[in-house]
C-alpha cells in the first residue's frame, strides 16, 4: 500500500516528466547576454518589439541577443509578413487542422503528439518560434464562444492531450505555449472580468490541466490568460505565477502575457511574467527602468526575468534558423484527414427503414454504390474552423460534394442547399431537398452552427441550430426516413431534432480535411473512435451553470464549484442527451478481467474486439468515494487507454492511474490530502457506461474536513444550480467581492455609461449600438467584440506606443467628470511620448535585428532538447 504524502507528484504510473533540457552553449550565451546588457536593454527586453515579436540587440560586446516571432496557432499557423493583432493582414498559407474540440474527442495522446510535431514543422519553416497553444481553459458552459479552441470539461483528459501536443511542438526545437493562465472560462468581458473561485475548485479544475501538462511535457512557454482571478489580475498574481507554477510545478520556461493583458508591467515582472505583448511601446520599458532605480523592483528580480526571457529565445533560435522553409503539405493534409475521422464521434447509428426492420444493419457505414442524396450548405463550404486568433489561411479545404461526386464507393444522386446559413426557413430551398431525398436510397444532411453564433469575444446566448436548418431536416426526414446527419460546430447544441435521423455524426470543426474523413467515415474507411470530451446536456436550462453564464458583471462566480460537466450531471443526477465518454462504434468491444496493482497506481483488463470489424475503444477509468465525508463528484476521471484491436483480438490494456485520483486539495491544511477509507474504480466506455468495478483501501493522510459547520449543503450533494450567496460567501472562506465597477483605466468600453462624460455617453451609445448589429450579423466582426470589452489601458497597449498610460489616465480624468482636462492631458502626451519613445529608440537600436533569426545568431548556440540539429530533422 503507498504511502500518499502531501506532496504526492501527479502522474504516478506515468512516464517521467521530461527534463527542462538546457544545453550548455545556451547557459553560456544566455549569461554572456546577461552580463553585456545594460538596464534600459533589459527593461526594453521583456516586452514585444511588434505585434508578434520580441526585441533583437548587437549588444556591445558584438555579441546578439536575436528575436523570437510569435505566433497564434493552435490547430495552424496563423503568421504574417507584417503582423497585426487584430488580423487585419493577411497570414501565410498553413495547414487548418482539426479545431481542439476535434483533437480531444479523439483521446488519443499519440496522435496529439504527432499533430503538435507537424505544427512545429509548421512554425520554424516560417520563421516562427513559439507556438501559442495548445487551448487548456476548462470548459466551464456549453455558451462559451471559444470552446472549439479548448479540449475538454475534464482537466486530466485536456492535461494528458496538451502535454502530447506540447512534446510534439517542442520536438522541433521550437517551443508550444499553453494558455490561458487561469480560470479563463468565458469571452464576454474577458479583458477585465474577475474570477471568484474558491481555492479547492481552481487546483482541482481550473488548474490541474496546466499542471499535468507542465509536469509531463515541460513547456518552454506559458501564457497568462486576461482575466482577474478573486481580485488579482492572473498575469501578475504571484500566487499563480511564483508560489504555484515555478515554486510547486517546477516550471523554468517564460510566461507571455496575452496580447493587451497586462495591467501593470512592473507587478507582472515581479510576480514572474517575462513579457508584455504586443508591442506597447516604451512607457512599460520606462516604467519597469524607473521601478529599479527607485528599488521599487530589485535588479535581482529583474535580471531573474531577463535570464527565463534569454533562454527561451536562444533555446529555439537554431531550429529556426536552420529550418527548411517549406514543409509536406500533402502529408499534413492526410495527417489532419486522419485526426478529424478519427475525431469523429458516432452519436447515433440505427438500422435503415425496411420491410423486415429486425434483419435490418445499422444505417452506417453506407453500403458500397448506396445511392446518396447531399443536402446542406455545410456540404459545399464546410464549417471546419472558428473565428478570431485562431482563425487559419488553409492550404487547401474539401468539401464533400466534391470528394462524394467522384467517389468509386458511392453513388452521388444530386446535392441540394436545403438552407441558407443562419436562416429561417426557405420554401423553395427545402422543396428542392424533398425533391431531391425522394429518389436517393440515404439523405446525408449537413448541419452546422453558423461562423457568427461562435467565436473568440463573444459568448453563445442558445444551444440551438438556427430554424431554417431544423424545417429542412424534418421535411426531408418526412419524405425519405433513411437520413444521416453530419453536425459540425465547436461546441455543445441541444439535439431534440435528433429523431429526424437514423445516424448522427459529430464531426466538431474538423479543419481542413473534415469533409473527406467524413466520407470515410460514411463508407467505414475509418471505423468511428472518437468519444465525447464534454457532456451534452438536453437543454442549456440543465447545465450547473445557467443563468450565472455568462456573467455581464465585473466578477463571474464560480457559484457550482468543483460541479463542471460530468460531475455536476452524475452528482445531481440530472439526465443528459450524450454523456462525457460517449461514442459508438461500427464493432463492439467487451471488457473483463480488471485487477488493480497492489501499489494501486495501475489496473489492467482484457478488451476484446467481439465484432467483425477492425476498430478502437477508449477505455476509461473513474474513481469514486462512496462514503466520503469531505463533498466531491460522484466519479472523475482517472485515466484512460485507448485501445485498436482487430476482429475477434483479444488485448491486454494497462490504465496508469492519476496521482491526484484520491486526493482532494484540502484548503484549511493548503496542501493535497487523502481521505482515507473505500474507493471504487470504475472501468467502462463512459462516464455512465461502467462495466467493471473494484473496490480499494487508501490511508488517509488525517487532515481535517475544511467544511465541518460550513451549511454547504449544496455542495454536499451536487445542488449548485441556485446556490445561496451565504453557501458561495462560505465556501470562498469570506465575504462576496463587490461588484461595483471603478471609473479607472480598467474601466471596459461597453461600461462607459457609467462614467460622468458626456461625450464617453455617446461613445458608448454608439459601440453599444454597433455590436447588437454585430451580434446579428452572419459574419460578425470579431474586433468590434475586441473593443467593445476591451479596458481603457488597452488604448495605450494596443497603440504600438503612439499613446502612454499618461494618456490614458487624461481620459480617465475626462470620464470622472474633469470635462475639458483630460482631453487636453490626452492631447498634450502625444508630443512628449513621442519625444520619449525617439530618444530610447535611438539608444536601443539594433541594426542586425531582424525577425527571422539569422546564421550568425543560431551559431552562438545548440537546440534544447537535441544531441544535434539539422534542417532534414527539422522536417521530419
């Protein structure tokens, strides 16, 4: 039996955490950097040069400290010849692979691998050193508009797949960047909204992903995430950035800031953020110089920060220098065809309609030359990628219309509209589909959630699919029964239409290859593996959060605790569409045999393929505390295996168990405990679907129930729908924060009504009125959301350094009521910032600077994580 102390590492049963390789030539060059530079180069250092770039020097010594490009990209490269954060400009072509939602679905670490080593092909072909990915924000509500960016509700599941990707990343020598850093769960207000979590729910959700990925795949990069969390800003909080990720977790890379999140550049450094992006000019720089010299911020601090900086620029330099500058793209292409069939999840599979419907097959796979009608826009431009940072110039895009029409497996009888994207319905439209479906022996309709009804800065406000699809899937399902549906969107919809249709497929947003994995899936080319990495619930009136989600006040409370997704529906036994884990398959697989080792960090058991088709379950197990005194889920996820086996195989599947499985973080003794007694390990293909079980004893470690006299109630037994503020204010350990909003340079643009400026009034009537248009609009403008939540400060950080927070205090000023005062304070910073900026430009300049490392630059160092380098193993 082991002994399970306080600081019981995760991961237990697992591969050892790859080391934070550093080689000896970068130690060298990093401290030779280090001891050249002057103050005003260092302070210049930690903060972007452009949009997407950091500062390059010839340092006096003729030494130079080269730049690192940054880039979005969690599913492709989004990178541009001249970069610009609002992606104005267009970005070089790439490869669109399958959105995160896609990825986690597939719950397998090894293709997450292989997609992260051809995104790191991908970023130093062009130039790019650190990748900004992958997603890890928890998905807290189905109405989050960037779920699609994100991997799941179960922070071990999006742990385990962000620790793949970023081993795959960082094979190249160039490094991931895993965000948003923490407790970053919705879009509406995101620049300046404040988290309140309790203590317990931010380790064990919010923050325990981050953890594993840290722990498992060393991260050369991590980004800060915009929001407050209880009342601290996340990326100058120390707790978070000192205390928990570089003191607990071990973490020695550089933490960026998101673009245009950082609220005070001199908190941030001290806490641990090493740059402030974009490009905010030099007011920062100016402010962190006067900081030291104040002995506000010690030199010691500050050259700390330096050094991570130093070491993440000379650690993937060479791999980019040295990069070939084209890389496979067929081979991508077929890459991502495979991860996006293979993230497919088979919803719903029954027989067709027939004369004799008990001999009748399951409608899926389609019989070889099955007469198919196509109905549904998404058929010809399929939705394979969301809006905002994320959004990728593809090299190529399918579409199934086309792949169907010269298909040698299928007989294509016709393709019709059916409906138009965010429509209602069209007569003329359906009756062509009707038409068409009459004489086809399967109707394959495509649905999809539109562009606008998802995105990065806005929110969903409904679960559903717009009316003109549903009218068009009823009148076609009534003139041909035999239909199947391909749903693409990146996130949750309500699925009471699902009775139209004899096969549902979830395709997520599939990238740019979606459209041939669905055919083969349809054909059985590829037999459907994928699993649910979120619950589905019937209705978003079901979910734990609604009507607190999302939240238009400063603070968004965490009111349903550790209950997100799976653990709130089996808690409270409330009944979903499609639970977390679920996805059908065209064989079936039995499980038996389980034993658990007697160090309990492992259990195996025997899969066996009983089908007469090749294919992969994903093995799951979850443990649960029946007679726990300390409140917790029902079950949560413990780990998991996904297992291939062919016709009648017969395997043996070993599932290391997590080393926080059965441990609670227990916030009176701060520290993670065990409560001793029975648990249950729980082995099956869902959360619900449970076939075997073993009961186990753990020791307990003694502490004591931080809850005890609390009247959590609530809590106790998974009833956070409407819990009590008194409930909230108790398990927060105080009172509720305010939620009143301060006239400050925080103060966001939709909150300017509250200010004291009629001119501000106006403003705000006039972006007020721009983004309900926006909001309506099918092709919403995704920087109108920017500004609409962006805070004041944001002026200034966004302005590449033609505005000061100088500034931007004047126009606080104006808002206070100081009419007249600030405008002309606002005004009269342009000629003295612009002074400022010159004279430290001229002092800094770096002629070698240049935004794609050098020969010259990669020659004062070695890659991390290499014994040697080439451009034919960068490519590989």
């Amino acid at each position: 039996m082991p002994s399970y102390e306080k600081s019981a590492p995760l991961g237990q049963g697992a591969d050892a955490r790859p080391a934070y390789d550093r080689s000896p030539e970068v130690e060298r060059a990093v401290e030779a950097a280090l001891a050249s530079m002057t103050l005003r180069e260092k302070c210049a250092l930690l903060q972007g040069a452009t949009s997407f770039g950091t500062r390059g020097y010839e340092l006096a010594d003729g030494r130079r400290v080269p730049t690192v490009e940054f880039s979005d990209g969690p599913h492709g490269l989004r990178h541009q010849a001249v970069g610009d954060h609002l992606g104005l400009n267009e970005s070089a072509p790439a490869t669109c692979f399958p959105t995160a939602v896609t990825l986690a679905d597939t719950w397998d670490e090894a293709l997450a691998e292989e997609e992260g080593r051809a995104l790191g092909e991908e970023a130093a072909s062009q130039g790019v050193g650190v990748l900004l990915g992958p997603g890890l924000c928890i998905k807290r509500s189905p109405l989050c508009g960037r779920s699609f960016e994100y991997l799941s509700e179960d922070p071990l599941l999006s742990g385990k797949l962000a620790a793949a990707y970023v081993r795959g990343v960082q094979s190249c020598g160039v490094s991931a960047c895993p965000k948003h850093f923490a407790a970053n769960s919705q879009e509406t207000r995101r620049l300046a909204s404040d988290s309140i979590v309790d203590a317990r729910t931010l380790r064990e959700i919010y923050l325990r992903g981050f953890e594993i990925c840290v722990r498992e795949s060393a991260p050369r990069c991590l980004m800060t995430s915009y929001n407050l969390v209880d009342g601290v800003y996340a990326g100058q909080s120390p707790v978070l950035l000192d205390s928990v990720l570089r003191g607990e977790w071990g973490f020695e890379g550089a933490v960026v800031s998101d673009w245009g999140a950082t609220e005070d550049h001199v908190e941030a450094v001290r806490a641990g953020c090493d740059f402030e992006m974009p490009d905010p000019g030099l007011a920062s720089a100016r402010a962190l110089e006067r900081a030291v010299r104040e002995g506000r911020l010690s030199r010691e601090t500050l050259d700390r920060r330096v050094r991570e900086a130093l070491e993440l620029v000379y650690s993937v330099t060479p791999a980019v220098a040295a990069a070939p500058a084209a890389f496979d793209a067929e081979a991508h292409h077929q890459l991502a065809r495979r991860i996006a069939a293979e993230g497919a999840v088979l919803l719903k599979n029954e027989p067709r309609q027939a004369a004799r419907p008990e001999a009748a097959a399951p409608i899926l796979p389609l019989a070889p030359h099955t007469r198919v009608a196509l109905v549904g826009e998404y058929a010809r431009k399929p939705r394979y990628q969301g809006l905002g940072s994320s959004h990728v110039n593809a090299v190529r895009v399918d579409d199934l219309v086309s792949l169907m029409g010269s298909s040698p497996d299928l007989d294509l009888v016709g393709y019709a509209t059916g409906f138009r994207r965010g429509g209602g319905a069209d007569e003329a439209l359906v009756a062509e589909a009707v038409e068409l479906a009459r004489r086809a022996d399967v109707v394959v309709v495509c649905l999809g959630l539109e562009e606008g009804r998802e995105g990065e800065g806005r929110d969903r406000t409904d679960l559903l699919l717009s009316a003109g699809q549903i009218a068009c899937l009823e009148a076609v399902a009534a003139a041909n029964p035999n239909v199947v549906a391909l749903l693409s969107s990146g996130g949750v919809v309500e699925t009471g239409w699902a009775s139209c249709c004899r096969a549902l497929v979830y395709q997520g947003l599939g990238g740019q290859a979606s459209a041939a994995a669905a055919l083969d899936v349809l054909t059985g080319r590829c037999n459907p593996s994928g699993k649910l990495a979120e619950s589905w619930p019937r209705r978003i009136e079901d979910t734990p959060t609604f009507g607190n989600y999302p939240s238009t006040r400063r603070t968004a409370e965490y009111r349903e605790g550790l209950y997100v997704g799976y653990r709130y529906y089996e808690t409270a036994r409330v009944r979903v569409a499609y639970p977390f884990g679920f996805g059908l398959s065209y064989t079936t697989f039995e499980l038996s045999d389980l034993c658990v080792s007697p160090a309990l960090d492992s259990v195996r058991l025997r899969v066996h393929n009983a089908g007469a088709r090749a294919g992969a379950e994903v093995v799951q197990l979850y443990v649960s505390r029946p007679d726990r005194q300390v409140f917790g889920p029902e079950e949560e996820l413990a780990g998991f295996r996904k297992v291939f086996l062919q016709p009648g195989e017969t395997a043996e599947a070993s599932i290391p168990i997590d080393g926080r499985a059965f441990q609670h973080f227990n916030v009176k003794t701060d520290a993670w405990e065990v409560e001793g007694g029975s648990f249950e390990l729980r082995v099956g293909t869902s959360c619900e679907d449970v076939r075997l079980r073993a009961s186990v004893r753990v020791p307990g470690t003694g502490a004591p129930d931080p809850y005890v006299g609390l009247g959590l109630a609530s809590y106790q037994y998974g009833l956070v729908k409407h819990v009590p503020d008194a409930s909230f204010a108790a398990l927060l350990g105080g009172r509720l924060p305010s939620a009143r909003i301060p006239l400050d340079h925080n103060l966001c643009m939709r909150d300017l009504n509250h200010g004291r400026s009629p001119v501000f009034w106006a403003v705000w009537a006039v972006l007020t009125a721009l983004e309900r248009e926006n909001r309506r609009s099918p092709n919403p403008s995704t920087d109108l959301d920017y500004v609409y939540n962006m805070p004041l400060r944001n002026i200034s950080q966004m302005s590449a350094g033609r505005v000061s927070p100088f500034m931007v205090e004047g126009l606080v000023w104006e808002i206070r009521g100081l009419w007249g005062l600030g405008f002309a304070l606002f005004a009269a910073g342009f000629p003295v910032n612009a002074v400022l900026n010159l004279a430290w430009e001229r002092e800094l300049a770096a002629p070698g600077a240049c935004p794609r490392p050098c020969a010259a630059a990669a020659a004062h160092v070695a890659p991390l994580g290499r014994t040697s380098f080439s451009p034919a193993a960068a490519g590989a």
